[in-house]
C-alpha cells in the first residue's frame, strides 16, 4: 500500500512568480491512524536544492514531529506522513522554506474504496466553503503567529443562517477539526448548502477545507480547499461536465454557485456547450449571500443520453460569485469536487499521471474563445523530467482546438506509451498558443476513486519541455 501510495505522489509543480520564501500549508488534519496511507508531495523547480522543514501543529499549536528534508534542484520529495514523523500524532503540515516556488500536494483515503487531495491551501481572513454536506469533516488550521476566533456560518439557499454562527478560537498554528453536523446540530443539511468562515483579523492568517464523506455516492471522498472570499470573478469556467450513461459508467454531476454580496441579489446565467458546440441555457437569481445547488439534470432539462460538454457561469448583475462541480461515478461511487478556473492560461501544467494499472488519467481541454482555433501541445513527463516515450513521433501529441469546443480523452489515447512503462508518475504539460482552461483526472479503473489534479499557474516561458530525441 505505501509504494501505491507513493507512486500516486510522485507530482511534479512548477512554481507560481514569487520572490518570497516558500510556506506551503496543509490544513489537513491527520490522525494517527492516518499516518500510514496519507502522503506529501513537495517539488524544487529552481536551479540549486532546497533545505526544507516540515513542520507537524498539534491542536494548542506547539510542534509535535519536525522532518527537515533536502529537495534536489528540479526534483521532487515523496513520503507518507509516517515516514516523515515519530512519534505519530494528531496535527496539520506546514512546510517552509529559505528556497522560492516550492510547491505541494497531500493524498490520502484509505486507496480501496476512497480517496482523495489537494493542492497547498490559500490563507486568507474570510473564505467561503461552496458545498457542505451533513457528513462533512471541516478542517482548519490558524497559519497565523497569534491566536485568532473563526466565526462559522452555515448558509442555505436563501442567503439565511442554517443555525447560530459558530466561534472557534484556535490558537497560533493550532488547529480545529469537526463534523460539520456536530458543530450545527439544529441545521436542516439539505438546505444548508455552504460555509462562511471569517475573523476579525488581518493578514493571511488561516486556511481550511472539507472533506465530504459519501457526498452524492457512497463510499467516497471528496475534498475542496476553502477558497477566498474576497475573489472579483464575476465569471467562471468549469472545462468538465458530464451527465448520464456511459458504457458501464453512469454520471451524475452536481453544480453549486454562491453569491459572494451579502447585501445584493445576483442573477447567474449559466450555459452548458455540448462537445458538439450546441448550448443549454439557465437562469437564476441567487439570494444575497445564498447559493444555488442543483443536478445538471435539473438545470439543464437533461432527459437521455449521456452529455458531455463545459460550463460558464456569469453573474449578469456583475457581482462576484464562486462555486463546484462535482462528478459522481454512480455505479462504483467515485466522486470528485472540482473548483472555478476564471482565467484561461497558454501553459497549463497537470501535477500528476496514474495511468498505469489500476489507474487511469483523463485531460479535457477547454477553447473557450468561441473565435479563434487554438494550437496545442501535450508533453507527458516522466517523474524526473524526461518524456515518456522520448521519440517525436510518441512523445508530443499536437492539435487544433477550434473555437467554443472542448475535448477530452484518456491521457494513453494522446500519447500511448504512458501504458508501456515499469512504473507510474510524472507529470502533463499542455503548451497553446491561445488561452485555454483545463482539467485532470486520475481515477481507479474500477471507478472506486476519482480525484482531480488542478492545473498549477505557469506563466508563460516560464517552463520549456525537453525536446524529442
């Protein structure tokens, strides 16, 4: 289980434009049982190694397990949690470095029958949860030097709180972990739709996220970083979205849109595009601080067949709005939450590949510019690097995506010899000469797992692929 473990994390990023030292949170909380199946990935891209420490907070914030790890210029570290720490206890991972750009991923479920990650956590001093559900664990660590109190809203529907805001105090770089039915014991869970966090703070002072336990199907996992509140995006693009049967699959898809004014109505107009470039179109008016949760099917009059195509959200009223969408493999019950993206990129980089059995990985690609054809690269890499496969004619998958059109596949359909190595990882750079939206997913073939791998923000020659051989 731990080489599975570690092969899934072998997760390659690239860094964002910083000329700041690394701090890479991690507000997941990790229980000692947990310590086995749960796993770090972290990555130097620059040029010259990088010390770094990783740094286990216990509930009070005082330090319970420190690991100070060396990272190779251009390399990548992978370990599980307990490999990392001794003795195992309770608490989240911060990890910071003296090196700029380093980046990082945890993994973990128990890898049978559920799983699930993510990327680094933002810090902020408001953030919003778009989707709750009454199973949901509810995880958030002050990444902050001094003690702060998070003020928690459930918010329904209506923009109206589900029960009496909930005040935690956490100490400086302690921690808070609860069901989300436990800390609003009163709350009707399905109108409850989405959490406010919020202190009376300044700075970037803690991070959070939820896990959602059989949220849609069961067993499953499905984790989403708290993201910030304070986002101008009055638009936003899903590049996935499927609904209905396919194969021996069947999908359903869930999509939420909160109202981040508190004080304003918001009318959303959302317009699903069919692979074929048909669209769908739905209205709605989301309460002052409300949200909007409904299936794809009901939003869109759905009736058979399976759909496959993309989503933009727009806020008519100019309001910024954020949101979901979450995938729901019905027949095996793998689940996936995936956020917003607003801005298309010309390099987009997917921090992972598992596509060797039992795992496959899928890419969709998204030319939301309903004008121009867009010019694409797709490079798969190997965990040091290298492309799979080496040669021009195997290496490289090229394309023109035209205009308002999405494509997906599997990732061995662009580029086969992902299937013929001894051993899995790596990572998928796309290279476009327009802006374009993304997503991938790995997921077990037994369609047990699904997690999504967000695409890192690479700005542009900022990276350049080997060249075939």
């Amino acid at each position: 289980m731990r080489t599975t473990l570690l092969v899934l994390l072998s997760i390659i990023f690239l860094p964002l434009c910083s000329l700041a030292q690394s701090t890479l949170n991690f507000p997941h909380v990790l229980e000692p049982p947990d310590f086995a199946t749960s796993g770090i990935a972290i990555v130097n891209p620059g040029p010259t190694d990088a010390a770094a420490t990783f740094t286990l907070f216990g509930a009070d914030g005082s330090v319970v397990g420190t690991s100070t790890q060396t990272i190779t210029a251009r390399g990548q570290f992978a370990r599980v949690a307990s490999q990392l720490f001794s003795p195992v206890l309770a608490g989240w991972v911060q990890v910071t470095s003296d090196t700029a750009g380093l980046q990082g991923f945890w993994f973990a479920g128990d890898l049978v029958n559920y799983a699930d990650g993510a990327e680094a956590a933002p810090s902020g001093t408001e953030l919003v949860l778009p989707m709750v559900a009454p199973s949901s664990e509810i995880d958030i660590a002050n990444t902050g030097t001094t003690a702060v109190t998070i003020v928690m809203d459930l918010v329904g529907l209506d923009g109206l709180d589900q029960d009496l805001p909930f005040p935690q105090r956490i100490p400086a770089k302690g921690f808070f972990k609860a069901n989300a039915a436990t800390i609003f014991p009163k709350a009707d869970f399905q109108v409850a739709t989405h959490l406010r966090l919020k202190c009376g703070c300044t700075g970037n002072v803690f991070a959070g996220l939820l896990i959602a336990k059989d949220f849609i199907a069961q067993p499953s996992w499905a984790v989403m970083n708290a993201l910030p509140a304070s986002t101008s995006s009055v638009s936003v693009i899903f590049p996935h979205l499927v609904d209905g049967p396919q194969g021996n699959t069947n999908w359903k898809s869930v999509v939420g849109v909160t109202n981040l004014s508190a004080a304003s109505s918001n009318d959303v107009t959302l317009v699903f595009t069919a692979a074929d470039g048909t669209s769908r179109t739905a209205q709605r008016i989301i309460q002052p601080n409300g949200s909007i949760r409904e299936t794809a099917q009901q939003l869109f009059g759905f009736t058979t067949g399976f759909q496959n195509g993309w989503l933009r959200i727009t806020s008519t009223s100019f309001i910024p709005i954020t949101g979901y969408v979450a995938y729901a493999e019905m027949v095996g019950a793998a689940v996936a939450v995936v956020p917003p993206q607003s801005e298309g990129q010309v390099n987009l980089l997917f921090a992972h590949i598992a596509d060797l059995p039992p795992w496959w990985t899928g890419l969709a690609l998204l030319n939301a510019n309903p004008r121009t054809t867009a010019n694409i690269e797709i490079f798969a890499m190997n965990p040091d690097g290298s492309l799979i496969g080496g040669a021009a004619n195997v290496a490289t998958a090229r394309f023109s995506l035209p205009g308002g059109i999405k494509v997906s596949k599997l990732l061995s359909e662009w580029i086969p010899d992902t299937q013929r190595r001894k051993s899995d990882g790596g990572f998928i750079f796309v290279r476009s000469d327009l802006p374009i939206f993304g997503i991938e997913l790995f997921f077990s073939r037994n369609m047990q797992i699904l997690a999504n791998v967000p695409p890192a923000r690479i700005p542009a020659g900022s990276y350049v692929p080997p060249s075939p051989r």
